[in-house]
C-alpha cells in the first residue's frame, strides 16, 4: 500500500471524527440559541472558522500518528512518501467526481437560500455536503486503489 | 470505466532479467511497486515517460514492453 493510498484511510477516519464531534458541539450550541437573533451569522462563521482549524489540525496529527503507528508495526523507521504517476491519475478522477458533486451542493445551498432558509442552514448545507463530498472522494480513491486504477 | 487496452511483457521480462522483482523494478522507474502491479495486470497504462523508462530498464525497445490491442467486442 503506497503512502497516498494510506493517507486516504487517514482522511476518512478523520472526516467521520471531525464532523461527529462538530455537529455534537454545534446541535448543543444550536439548542443554546447561539445561531439566533443578530450575531447569527458572525457566529456562523466562528463555527466553520473553528471547523476548519480543526480539520487541519487533525490531519496533520492523523498522519504523525500513523506514520508512528506504521513505523512501530512494520518496523520501518524510513517509509516512502513516493507519490508517482497511477496516484495522482487516481486523485484526479477523485477530485473531479467531487468537483461535480460540490457543484449540485451548491445549487442546493442557493436554492435554499431563494426559499428564505437560515444563514445557519444555508451554510450546514455547504458544510454536511462538503463532509460528503469528502467521504466520497476518499471512497472512490479505496475503489480505484482497489481495482488497479 | 475505461478498458486498459495496453497490453505488456513485462512479466516475462523480469523473469528473463535473471527473475527481477516488481520491487526492484519499481525502484528502477520511480515509481510505487502497486502501480508495477496495476500496469502488469493491464488495470492501468503508463505515461509514455513511464513506459520509455521500464522499457530503458530491460533494455529493449519499447515495443517489446508494450503493445496497444484494439476492443474485441
């Protein structure tokens, strides 16, 4: 398994992670009030300003952890982070089936917005469906790894 | 999805190379041993650079690495 095909793994568990601590955090500040009244939307935006952060953070110890763990399980302390050719033909394939799926989220979200819904909403559209997107781009990468290409 | 329509001898030509490893091969070309596998087994097709270079590795003209098989309905 190439380095590229593992942080694929790494990027799923930490999508599923990230997003479940988030939408506990968010329903209870949701059920607070926070998202209501004039400060919605700069709430809002700490919300996913924080998710973000948090998304980053997690990766980059996702991969120190598991290149720890990877080193400690096989006993090689030098893996190779070679990424060639067949991955990044993957991760374009990947990339581009998100790139059409981030285009009907969108629509989504303005067709949410034409019909008076919530900055709160409109935006957990963008979010949930970006989460989704994610999780799929991953999966078709596990696919394509899986299948040769 | 797309047929890989690249056919290769690239097994024959590591068992005539003295028995070489995808390993070994895949070090040779810079490339992971996986994406050795995948162009072995036809599931994908090498850039032409790629295929200059595992050619340039047994050293035979690219040709007799590779060859392109139109679709048999």
């Amino acid at each position: 398994m190439s380095f590229h095909h593992k942080s694929i793994y790494v990027s799923l568990v930490n999508t599923i992670i990230v997003m479940s601590v988030y939408y506990w955090w968010v329903s209870g500040r949701y059920a607070s009030g926070v998202f209501e009244g004039p400060n919605a939307g700069a709430e809002v935006g700490k919300s996913l300003l924080i998710l973000i952060v948090a998304g980053i953070l997690m990766q980059i110890i996702g991969m120190i952890v598991f290149n720890i763990l990877q080193a400690m399980v096989t006993g090689n302390a030098n893996p190779s982070f070679l990424v060639d050719e067949r991955d990044r033909a993957i991760e374009l394939k990947a990339v581009k089936l998100a790139y059409h799926l981030m285009a009907l989220v969108l629509l989504l979200a303005i067709i949410a917005l034409s019909l008076g819904w919530s900055i709160f909403s409109v935006f957990h559209i963008l979010v949930v469906g970006s989460a989704f997107i994610a999780f799929v781009e991953a999966l078709t990468q596990i696919i394509l790894y899986r299948r040769g290409y | 999805m797309s047929k890989c329509l690249v056919r290769n001898n690239i097994r024959r030509l590591r068992f005539d190379a003295g028995e070489m490893t995808q390993k070994t091969l895949a070090e040779k070309t810079g490339v992971t041993r996986q994406t050795i596998v995948a162009i072995e087994n036809a599931k994908y097709a090498p850039s032409l650079e790629l295929a200059f270079l595992i050619a340039a590795v047994f050293d035979t003209p690219i040709q007799d690495v590779f060859s392109y098989e139109k679709d048999r309905k």
